[in-house]
C-alpha cells in the first residue's frame, strides 16, 4: 500500500489505522485474492462494514425521527446506504487507488467500478468498525456527509 495515500485517506477520514494488515485486507478485491493464495479478501470485511453502516444510519434516522413510520425510515435508511452513494463517497476518498485488484478487473476498469467502490468502502467501514466500534463508524459516517 502506498503510505501517502494511506496518510491522505487517514486525513480525509480523520483517523489513524492500527492494523495496516487489516485495512490492507479490506482493499483486497476477490479478483486479486484469487490470483495469489492464501491472500484473503474484504468480503468478510465488507459483511461486517454493511452491518454497522446500516446500524449507524437507522440510529440516525430513527434518532432525527422517533415518530416516523418504519416503512419511511426504511426508504430513507435504503437511500443513504446506496451502492451508487457508496462508490461516491468510496471515489471521493480515492479508495480506488488504494485497491489491490486482480490483472482482469485491472485491465477492464475495476477501480472506478461503482460495485467494486462501495464494497470496498463497506470493508473499509469494518475495519473501523472492528478498531474503534460503533462510536468510530458513526465519526467516519458523518464525516462521509450522509446526512
């Protein structure tokens, strides 16, 4: 991983990794992981990321709310957590040059592919999530402006 993006990612999420292997993992594509074994991939990372972002968010919204319907807090919650809002925000951090990609998804775009962006944002929140808990992802969400 190339230190100053790292640093410059550190800046625009204002924290500090612990664990650079970790965050390293959640910046493996599947793709890449494939083609050398026994590297792990960020799915696992990204499971954990989409559960505490969606966590963070419907605290949010039900928090600004209390008396909303469910089924409008649930459109909103849908809306914020977007895969499209993802690889925004995911593009507007550069996570994609930071991602350790496989030679095809390499070749045919992959940085720039909006799937790709907001599960690697979602890996990203994992590792955030696993350093700094709950409290740490709702610092990264905000910061993110997605309310």
């Amino acid at each position: 991983m190339d230190p100053a993006r790292v640093a410059a990612l550190e800046r625009r999420l204002d924290l500090r990794f612990r664990d650079r292997a970790l965050l390293e993992r959640a910046l493996t594509h599947a793709s890449y992981a494939h083609e050398h074994p026994p590297v792990a991939d960020h799915e696992p990372l990204a499971l954990l990321g989409d559960a505490a972002l969606g966590l963070v968010v419907a605290d949010h919204l039900f928090q600004e709310d209390p008396r909303a319907p469910v089924g409008a807090l649930t459109a909103r919650r849908a809306a914020l957590v977007s895969g499209a809002n993802l690889a925004r925000w995911a593009a507007e951090l550069d996570l994609g040059a930071l991602l350790r990609l496989g030679r095809g998804e390499e070749l045919s775009g992959g940085r720039t592919r909006a799937s790709i962006l907001a599960t690697a944002l979602e890996a990203v929140l994992g590792v955030v999530y696993l350093e700094g808990g709950l409290p740490a992802v709702r610092r990264v969400v905000a910061r993110l402006a997605l309310w």
